[in-house]
C-alpha cells in the first residue's frame, strides 16, 4: 500500500459501517437487513485487510477467510428461513413479523 494511505481505508470502512447500520435501525424489510449486515461485514473486513497489508501481516488476512465463511453460512440459513417465512405469511416485513410469538 505505497500509494494510499491506511487512514483512507478505515474512513471508507467506517463510512460503509455507517451506512450499514443505518440500513439495519431504519429499514424494516428483512432483505436489506440482511444486506446491511453483510455490508457491515466487508467493512470490518476492509479494516482487517488494510491495516494487515500495512504491518505486513497475514493475520488479517485469515480473520477475512473465517468472517467470509461465517456470512456465507449466514447467507445461506438467512435466506431459507426468510422464503419459508414469506411463504407462510406471504411479507417480509419485519414488523409485521410475529412467528416466534407462542
């Protein structure tokens, strides 16, 4: 990273966090929810990478790898549960949403 400092990766990360939970407190459609958590994600990742490309460290790197495979794993249940929920109440909104109600 001779070109561009580590500040402007974090500030962009930052930024993408922000708008990531911005998404989640005032959205209340589950699909951009979960949009806005995988953005969240990549912005930590974006953090971990720079400042492991600027310590010349592979630690970031990893820690990538395994929060890559946790939001796919996320991805993937997230999903299904929303279609089964979708087809069972036909919205997808999350206040509308009561099903762990007894």
């Amino acid at each position: 990273m001779d070109g561009i400092s580590v500040n402007y990766y974090v500030g962009l990360s930052t930024i993408l966090f922000v708008i990531g939970a911005t998404g989640v407190l005032i959205r209340r459609n589950a699909l951009i929810i979960f949009m806005s958590v995988e953005l969240m994600l990549n912005a930590g990742n974006l953090a971990f990478v720079a400042f492991a490309s600027a310590h010349d460290l592979l630690n970031g790197q990893v820690f990538v790898f395994f929060i890559m495979t946790v939001a796919a794993a996320e991805v993937a249940v997230g999903l299904a549960l929303i279609v089964a929920i979708f087809r069972s109440k036909k919205s997808i909104n999350v206040d509308e949403i009561n099903v762990l109600k007894g």
